[in-house]
C-alpha cells in the first residue's frame, strides 16, 4: 500500500512539474519579451541618456579613479547592444 502511495504521489508530482514548467516557460517568454520592448522604448532610452549626461557631469567632483570608473560605467549604459 504505501508502495502504490508512493508512485502515484511520484506520477502526480512529476505530471505537475512538467506542466508547471512549461506554462512558467511560456509567462517567462512573455515578461522577458515586455522588459526588452520595455528597455528599447525611446522613452526609456532618453531617459538612460539624460541620467549617464548627468553623471558624467558630476563625475569630476569624485576623486580620479573613481570619477574613471563611474564615466567609463555611465558610457557603457548608453550605448546601443
């Protein structure tokens, strides 16, 4: 008896889980495609543009490696992939 228990529980547990999987594949698709069209909007990229103009800006008020890394960081932020 616990023996049947035990691999109906397996099946039931194993017919869920690539059930699970698969419609969780299929929503992780789908949000991952909105953030990427979210990201390429030209709002979003003005918006990346106006933030990487304004810490370059202030990045000479840092000490000079520092000042080095947060340039070389906000650069790296508007550029295209």
């Amino acid at each position: 008896m616990k023996v049947k228990t035990v691999l109906v529980a397996s099946i039931a547990g194993g017919i869920g889980y690539v059930l699970g999987t698969r419609a969780g594949r299929t929503k992780f698709e789908e949000m991952r495609t909105k953030a990427g069209e979210f990201a390429r909007s030209p709002q979003v990229q003005d918006a990346v543009a106006q933030v990487a103009e304004q810490v370059k800006a202030n990045a000479d008020k840092l000490p000079d490696p520092v000042a080095q890394v947060v340039s070389s960081v906000a650069d790296s932020a508007t550029r295209k992939p």
